[in-house]
C-alpha cells in the first residue's frame, strides 16, 4: 500500500475559471420564497410531485393499516390481496409516472421561459438555467 500523506506532491488540477454570479443569484436562497418566476413555478412542480410522491408510496400502507378487512379481503387479478396488488404493481408504476409527469412539467416550463439546454445559445438575448437572463 503507499503512502498518501504527502498530498504536495500530486499535480494540481487547472480548473476552467468558473462562472460569473448573476446579480440576482446574490440574494439569500430561500425555498419557501423564491427570487424569480422560474423558481417560484419550479419550486411548486417539485412540491406536488413531492406530496404525490408521499401518497403514492405510503398510501397503500396507510389504507392496510387504517382498513386492515378490505385491503385484505377484497381480491383483485386472479386472487390477490389488494394490498398486495397495490403495493407490488401499483406504487412502482406510479413512482415512474411521476417521473414521467416531472420530465413533462420541466420541460413545459423550460419552454414557458425560453431556457435551451443546447450547447450553442444566441448571443444578446440569452436566458440562464434558472430563468434569470444573462448579460
């Protein structure tokens, strides 16, 4: 095994300058109050994908707990248990609509505040990743 406590000795690496601070982005981050319309509507597609998220995974649970006699006693697809059902086929394919729902949702606000993720932008009238424009 060698020895790694001489850290010096190992070239650094160059870094690409950074980017610069918008003046925007230089106020406090807060994600109970946001400083620009894209976050503000960023920030509400993640909040209810987040409570769709917590019914879809703990509501079938939930409802064996709270009616235990009919997720147990009512059968479904050739005589499973409901809550077998629901929670084997039914919260792993919504998790993944939800995914899906997400993609859909950002991208319908990335056009609404014309951001591209394309490599190449228009010079002049460029809008940043998080909806502020660029100068």
């Amino acid at each position: 095994m060698s020895d790694n406590s001489s850290q010096g000795s190992e070239p650094t690496a160059e870094t690409d300058g950074g980017v610069t601070t918008e003046a925007y982005l230089d106020k406090e981050i807060n994600i109970f109050k946001p400083a620009t319309p894209f976050m503000r509507d960023h920030l509400r597609v993640i909040w209810l994908s987040f409570v769709a998220w917590i019914i879809v995974v703990f509501g079938p649970t939930t409802a064996t707990l709270l009616a235990p006699d009919l997720m147990t006693g009512t059968t479904v697809l050739n005589g499973f248990p409901l809550h077998f059902v629901m929670t084997a086929i039914f919260t792993p394919l919504a998790a993944l609509l939800l995914s899906v729902a997400y993609a859909m949702q950002r991208d319908r606000l990335d056009s609404k505040y014309d951001i591209s993720h394309d490599e190449e932008t228009e010079s002049g009238s460029a809008v940043a990743a998080d909806g502020g424009e660029s100068e």
